[in-house]
C-alpha cells in the first residue's frame, strides 16, 4: 500500500493543537540562538558606531523595523508550523512514492555522511542561487530579500513566505537524496546561524587564504551591491570554493558600497512584500503574452 501524498488531516490538526505550547516551549529552549542573534547585530552596530557610519539611518529606518519583524516571525517558528513544515513532509511523501531511486544510501559512517550531506547541500545551494538571480520568475521571488538598503544582521531573515516555500521545494530534492535525517550537533547548528547573520554586516574581514573556502561579509555584502561590477557575484552560501571554482567570484574593491535593487522598487514592510513575488511572476507572465501575441497581431 502507497502512503499518501498529502498529510493525515487528523495527524496535520494534532499538529496545530500542540502548536501553542510548542512555542512557548521553543522560546525558553533557544535562549542561546537569541543571544547569538543579539551578538551579531552587537557586532554592526558596535562597528557603526566606531566608524560613524549612518548609525541613525540603519538601525532606525523602516527597513530595519521591517527585518525586525520578519526575525520575529522566524523566531516564532509559526509559519514554519503552519506552512514550510507541511510542504517538506509533502514533498518527501511524494518523493518515496514517485522517485524512491533518487534516494542514495551510501553505506557509511553517520558522522562522514553528514559532512558529505553539508557539502553537496552547500554545492546545491550555490547553482539553485545562481538561478534565483538568471531566471526572471524566479527573481521574482528572491528580490524582497535584496530590496533592502541598509543591511544588517537582521537583514539575512528578509524572505518572504513565497520564497521560503521555493527555497524549501528547491532543497527538497538534494536533502531527499542524501537521505537528511540527521540531527545536527547543536553547536554547529548555532555557528551556520551566526554565520548567515554575520554576512550582513557589512564589514570588510579578511582570513588569508580562509577567505577563499569560506564565505565572509566582505564576500557576500558585495553580493548585495548595486556596483554593476558586482551583479550576479558571490552566490555561495557558506563556501566560497564555488564561486572561485566557476568564475563568479569578485573582489569588494576599496570604494563604499551601495545596497538594494537597482532596476526596480520593492514596498517596505512585512505585509506588503508577502505578494511581491506573485505580483512580480503575473507582470512576467502579461510581459511573454504580450511578446506571443504581437507577431500573431501583425500577421492579420
């Protein structure tokens, strides 16, 4: 007998019964993940205020308040719950059922699986990037996270809800194969998170020959600049070997960078920029209609 493709109703409504006290029991246990949020974020605005740099007009400005609450909607973990929880268990159902053969069972120790799991999950991860920014209705759901203008740590939890569902159906595929059931040390869980927050910190540190395995801020807030020197660069996630390995790495340069999206505006706020992305792919798709229909208009 084949399992179902889509969850249990009743399983799926046990779910959300217990979600209340989940959350609760989820803010006492991930006190340190807060602290290494804070850190981070203590970390620019230290650095802003020693360089005097736009302090105000960072930590200040809507844009900022905007991250600040989508850091508070990740944190709560209620759309997790209530949306990207049920479209992984899905889409793993579906991926048992349709292409068990995808499933690769390598035969070898736990901990050397995970590391495998991690590299070809970061290798993934780079080419899914490099094609949220060279496919048009892609973009469309990867540019609220780009559209902010004075980065900081908050800002690496500017996703929307549309581009987190992507995201999760992208990275569906590469965890099913490699079999992603492991339960990752929490001190490596932390420093990835730290990791991720501190490349928004616009700030210029350098590791010597470190720097080219590894992504740094400096690396990737040049991925955020509006230098058109700069466009479509630095994509890896946490090592940089790819960009270096398929040419699309680049150097920060000495001048200040500029941030955001050059071509195009998105709202400011967390509501607005929900439907950013099905805004944007319906204005792509009246855009290639239009270009289908004009040479049947100029045939009559």
């Amino acid at each position: 007998m084949q399992p179902p493709l889509l969850p249990d109703p009743a399983a799926l409504w046990s779910v959300l019964d217990r979600i209340p006290g989940s959350l609760a029991r989820n803010a006492i246990a991930e006190w340190p993940f807060y602290l290494m949020m804070l850190g981070a974020l203590g970390i620019g605005i230290g650095l802003d205020l020693r360089r005097r740099r736009g302090f105000r007009g960072r930590y200040f400005s809507r844009g900022f308040r905007t991250d600040l609450i989508y850091a508070g909607v990740e944190l709560s973990h209620i759309l997790s719950l209530l949306v990207l929880v049920p479209i992984t268990s899905a889409l793993n159902q579906l991926l048992a059922t349709m292409a068990p053969w995808l499933a690769i069972d390598l035969g070898i120790p736990a901990w050397l699986e995970l590391i495998l799991l991690f590299i070809f999950l970061d290798f993934w991860t780079y080419w899914y990037h490099r094609a949220l920014h060279g496919n048009r209705y892609l973009w469309q759901f990867h540019k609220v996270h780009h559209s902010q203008e004075q980065l900081s740590a908050l800002s690496n939890f500017r996703v929307s809800l549309l581009d987190r569902a992507v995201n999760v159906t992208a990275l569906s595929i590469p965890t099913f194969m490699m079999g992603g059931n492991y339960a990752m040390p929490i001190l490596i869980v932390m420093l990835l998170q730290f990791h991720q927050l501190i490349l928004h910190v616009d700030v210029d540190w350098r590791l010597g020959w470190l720097s080219r395995i590894f992504v740094l801020p400096g690396f990737h807030v040049v991925h955020h600049s509006t230098d058109p020197r700069h466009a479509n660069r630095n994509f890896g996630a946490v090592l940089a070997v790819w960009d270096h390995a398929f040419g699309s790495a680049v150097q920060r340069g000495t001048n200040a960078l500029a941030f955001g999206l050059t071509d195009e505006r998105v709202p400011e706020g967390y509501v607005r920029q929900l439907l950013v992305p099905a805004a944007g792919v319906c204005a792509e798709l009246r855009k290639d209609l239009g270009r289908l229909r004009a040479p049947a208009a100029a045939m009559l």
